[in-house]
C-alpha cells in the first residue's frame, strides 16, 4: 500500500491543536524515539532516512507532516513494527508515558558546533523573536476567521436539520456497516492543515485506503452531524476508524476514513474540493432549511467574504513564519555534524526493524 500522510497537529483559532499525545500510547507503541532539539539540526532529514530504511525493508510508513510547513516532517511511523520517531519539540511536545522501556530521547543538540554558533547569538534570537511574531498575527485571524465560521454553522445547523443528517446517517450505516466482532480502534488525525502553503487536504491518503469515498458537499462545517453517528456505528461494529477532525473547528469532524472497509466520508468544500470522482455525493448544503437560507443570505455572504479575507490575512503570516524559520535554519545549518546525524538515523532504524 502507497505510504500515508497526516498531521497530527493542527493551526486552528485557539492556536495549535495537539494529537501528539497518541505517539505515547502504550498499548499502540513499542518503540518511540522522541527527538529533542532546535531549528535546522536534521530532525526532518533524520526521520526521513528512518523511513527510508524501512521502505527498504519492506514495510509500510505513515509519514505525519508539520502543518506549518507540510513539506518537512513531524514524525514518520513504522505501523507494523510498533514503532515512531517524533520530533518531540515546541509545540508539539510528547511527555514520555514509559520512559527506558518504550519512549527513548534522542538528543541532536551534540551534533551543533556550539563555539562556531556563539557570535550568532543576536542573530538567532531575532530570528525566533520574528517566528513568534508571525505565528501570533496568524493565530489572531484564525480565531477572528473561527468565530465567524461557527456563527455561520449554529445559524443553520437547526435541529431539524441535525434531525435529517442523523436519518441520513442510518441509512448509510445499515447499506454499509456491517458487524465484524469486537470493537474498533479508532485513531485521530487531521487530513487538513491552514499552513504556509495554504489549505491542504491530503486527499492522496483517503484513495490509498478507500475505494468507495463518500463526498460531502459542505460549506458551512455541518458534516459533523452525519459523520458523528457513522463513526459511532463502525467502531461499535468492531472497524478501526481513523476520525479527522476539522481544523477550523477541532471538536467537530470533517472525514471518517474506514481502511478495513475501504470505505471514506469525506467534507468537500469550495476550497477545498474532493477531487476524484466519488462514489456518492450528498449535498450538505441542500438540506439546510430553504426559507432560512434565503433570508439568511446576506448576512452568510458578507460573513463568508469576511471569513476569507481573515483566512488570507492569518495565511500570509504564516507564509512570513516560515520565511523567518528558514533564516533560522540558515544560521544553523553550517554548524550541524549531517554526518553524525546520519549515523544516529541509521542506528535507530537498525534498532527499529531488529
């Protein structure tokens, strides 16, 4: 199966949203390496050898992309093994549940020429001071951009509509979901990041899992009330799950994806749009009560317009985050030990796969 990539943690209007604690679960991970150490010190570059490792070897990889930035990496995860390594720092920080025993710390700041980084004091710091200043102005316009959103959400998720969406829900449940016995595992994940590049969904990760995607054409973040119902159903019928939430609204779920079922029920949206053909599509949207919607749509359109240009303004500051992190990658780069580095990336993928 093609590797899968998710975030495990989200920029949402109440700053970042965290589902790093799942990598210290017990009863899911034998092995976690947590990496602890600063900017441009290889921590993505370490976990993508691991993962290269064991492409090698044969097995599948989960690869968790950072949501600042999804072309570097959070974490790569050995499924079959057990197995993570994490990039265990701010914000994303793992407190270890079995430290020696399960969770193992690997410490790259050795790998730093620190007396070559000394005159780069006030450099560095400027550096993080302009990072955190990007990242403030953004999370202040994803909390303006959410409180505008869920007013749009409360104002037509009437209960009448909740009402139809949960009838909806278990005429899905009864064609689709059939008992297999026990109860289902289920896994959280975001499939959406708000990030320097944008939106991103990794829609490449519903199509390696399911052949049948339900669409869901939804605008105004009302999916949840027929995918709450769904999610309940297969986990009770004994599938694993994995439950994304969405990241403009982190209590509320924007796709369920069912890997043993090689079924999906995806959130479509304008900006967001389900690119395959799917195998149904429900129209969210139409459900919404007629008379309400029009004398609603006004006010939805300027708030939608309002939304947007919050949305574009928190996305631009992180645009400028990543630019400030890159100049701080820059200061560190020439004084990182790749080599040593490499060596710690092959040492662990030894321990991982024996």
């Amino acid at each position: 199966m093609p590797d899968t990539r998710y975030f495990l943690g989200a920029n949402t209007p109440s700053g970042f949203y965290s589902f790093y604690h799942e990598l210290s679960d017990p009863d899911k991970f034998k092995r976690v390496y947590v990496i602890k150490s600063g900017p441009g010190s290889g921590k993505s570059t370490l976990m993508r050898r691991v993962g290269r490792h064991a492409r090698a070897a044969g097995y599948d990889v989960e690869e968790i992309l950072c949501s600042g930035d999804p072309d570097s990496l959070d974490a790569v995860i050995v499924p079959a093994l057990g197995a993570a390594v994490v990039d265990g720092t701010s914000p994303h920080v793992i407190e270890p549940e079995c430290p020696g025993v399960i969770d193992r710390y690997l410490d790259l700041s050795d790998y730093y020429d620190r007396e070559g980084l000394q005159p780069l004091k006030r450099d560095i710091l400027a550096a993080f001071a302009e990072y955190k200043g990007h990242y403030k102005r953004a999370y202040r316009c994803l909390g303006a951009a959410g409180e505008l959103r869920q007013n749009m959400s409360e104002l037509l998720g009437t209960e009448a509509l909740q009402q139809k969406l949960a009838k909806r829900a278990a005429g899905i449940i009864g064609r689709e979901i059939k008992r297999s016995g026990g109860e289902g595992r289920c896994d959280q994940r975001f499939l959406n990041a708000i990030s320097c590049q944008g939106r991103v969904a990794l829609w490449d990760t519903v199509s390696a899992q399911a052949d049948r995607v339900y669409e869901l054409a939804d605008s105004y973040g009302l999916s949840h009330h027929l995918l709450a119902p769904i999610l309940t159903a297969a986990l009770a019928a004994g599938h694993d799950a994995v439950a994304c939430p969405d990241p403009m609204a982190p209590n509320k779920l924007a796709h369920v994806i069912l890997p043993e079922l090689g079924l999906a029920f995806v959130t479509s949206t304008a900006e967001s749009p389900w690119p395959k053909h799917p195998y149904r599509r429900i129209r969210v949207d139409a459900m919404v009560d007629p008379a309400l919607y029009r004398a609603s749509r006004p006010r939805l359109r300027f708030t939608r317009r309002v939304a947007g240009a919050l949305m574009d303004d928190s996305m631009a500051g992180l645009v400028q985050a990543k630019e400030a992190h890159d100049k701080l990658e820059a200061l560190y780069h020439p004084y990182v030990d790749f080599d040593g580095v490499g060596q710690v990336a092959d040492r662990v993928a030894e321990d991982i796969l024996n």
